[in-house]
C-alpha cells in the first residue's frame, strides 16, 4: 500500500510538472510579441536603407558615365527604385507593426478589454487599402490576413489570435519574399540587376573606344569596382530577403507557443541588419577612395 501511495504521489508530480511545462508553452509572452514587433521594424529599416543606397550608388555610377558624354540627357539618370515603390514598401511593413501592436494589447489587461475589436477593425482597414498602394505581388498576402482578421471580432485571446492569423501571416511574407526575387532574374533583384546592367555595358562600351593601355587599365579598373557594387547590392537584398523569412519563422513559433526559439530568430534579423551595415560602410569607404584616386 505504501509503495502503491509512493507511486501515485510521483506521477501525481510527473503529472503537475508536465501541465506546469505545457502551460508554459501556451501562454503567450508579451515580450515575443514586442520582439516580433521590433524585428519587423528592423527589417523596414533595412528595406529602406537598401532601397535609398541602391538608388544612390547607382545615380554615382550615372553621374560618372554621363561625365564622359558630350551633352547631358536626363535619359541617362533613373532611379530603379522610385520613391513611390519604397513608399509601398514601409507601407506594408507599417501594416504588420500594426498587427503586432493589437497582439500587445490583446496581452495587457489593462487594454485588452478596449481592443477586443482591435484585429478586427484592422482586418477591415487593410481590406480598404488598394493594391496598387502596396508593393507589387503583396496584395493578395494582405488581402488574406486582413480577410482572416475582419472574422477575430472579439477575440480576447493572443495566443488564439497568433494561431489563426498565422496562415495569412505566412502568406504575406511569402509574397514579400518573392517581391524582392528568390535570385538575380526574379522580382526587385532582377530590376536592380537590369540597372546595373545597363551601367556595366556603357563601361564596357567606354573600354572599346579608350586609346592606349593606361586608359584601358583605368576603364577595367572601374569596370570591376562596379563589378563589386552589384554584387554588393544584390546581396543586400538577398540579406532583406532572408530577414523576412526570419520574421515569419518567429511568427510560426510564436504560434506554437515557443518564444524562446522565435526571439533567436528575431535575434538574428538584428544581426542581419547589422551584418548589411557593414557591407555597406566597406562598399562606401570603397567608392570614397576609388573617387578620391581620380584624376
């Protein structure tokens, strides 16, 4: 009888400890949700700092070229990304930090009940917003989420919340993802790739019509510098793109109710941001001397 008593009490605490760890990895944590929220700023932050530096190498590039040409067109200056196009951008990423922001609230007592309508109402703003305003092939992940938002009226749980959005959530940054281009011939990637093409083949063109082998040496010379811009541009959107599939990853762990792994991954957006700063101050502190060797 004893050890009959001895038995039940361990698995009674076997028992207690396994709800105690369950519960654990079912309550939210508000902390995850501002992370996720930060790290959605972060990635905003590198979209428009990769956007502003691509346009602004670039232009330094056109500016360099149009110096050799006898007159001024305004054909040869352009932006491959238009100010409208970055504005899409910070629009949408505006929209999840508005998600983000109702899932803070859902986990404040103090607040909650006043928002239980927050995703819902949120859901209906995005369902106003035309697509034409959002960044090319995003539409439909935010038409998704917001559709699946505007049937949350009431709902008082952010776990729950997390779980149901998560499929449209996913969809977003999927289209996100694809905007930016999974390589050089695909979406932003391959427009940008395009400008650079069209300043790489004026250089080449230059390097026909140059006399003698010092001025041949200084065209090459530009020629690979220019060489190491794009390719220096193109892996900063490939580092974006892989800061928005960290997003969603975090999102889906938060959604299994496992913070600790998604503020890693969250841990690691902040890295990548860090890591395209660097790229982009060598490549600066690059161009600076290779302007200042300039006769």
């Amino acid at each position: 009888m004893r050890r009959t008593a001895v038995a039940f009490a361990r698995h009674l605490s076997l028992a207690a400890v396994l709800l105690l760890t369950v519960g654990c990895m079912t309550v939210p944590d508000r902390d995850g949700i501002t992370s996720f929220r930060q790290g959605a700023a972060t990635a905003n932050q590198q979209s428009q700092s990769t956007f502003a530096d691509i346009n602004t190498f670039l232009r330094q590039q056109q500016i360099d070229r149009a110096s050799q040409l006898p007159t001024l067109n305004e054909s040869e200056f352009f932006s491959p990304l238009a100010s409208e196009d970055v504005a899409k951008w910070n629009r949408a990423f505006g929209l999840i930090d508005a998600y983000a922001a109702s899932l803070e609230t859902l986990l404040d007592p103090a607040r909650s009940s006043d928002t239980e309508t927050a995703l819902a109402e949120l859901g209906e703003k995005i369902g106003t917003i035309e697509g034409g305003r959002l960044p090319a092939g995003v539409a439909g992940g935010f038409a998704q989420l917001g559709g699946l938002l505007v049937q949350m009226r009431a709902e008082k749980e952010a776990l729950a919340a997390i779980r149901k959005a998560d499929p449209a959530i996913q969809s977003v940054f999927d289209t996100m993802m694809t905007a930016i281009g999974e390589d050089r011939d695909n979406g932003v990637r391959a427009m940008v790739a395009t400008s650079w093409g069209d300043v790489l083949g004026a250089i080449q063109v230059e390097f026909l019509t140059a006399g003698g082998t010092a001025a041949k040496r200084d065209v090459a010379t530009r020629y690979v510098g220019t060489l190491d811009q794009r390719d220096a541009q193109d892996a900063s959107l490939a580092s974006l793109r892989r800061s928005i599939g960290l997003l969603a990853a975090a999102h889906r762990e938060l959604a299994a109710g496992d913070p600790p792994s998604a503020r890693r991954m969250l841990d690691e957006v902040q890295a990548e941001y860090a890591a395209y700063r660097q790229r982009v101050d060598a490549l600066r502190q690059q161009d600076g001397q290779s302007q200042g060797s300039k006769p």
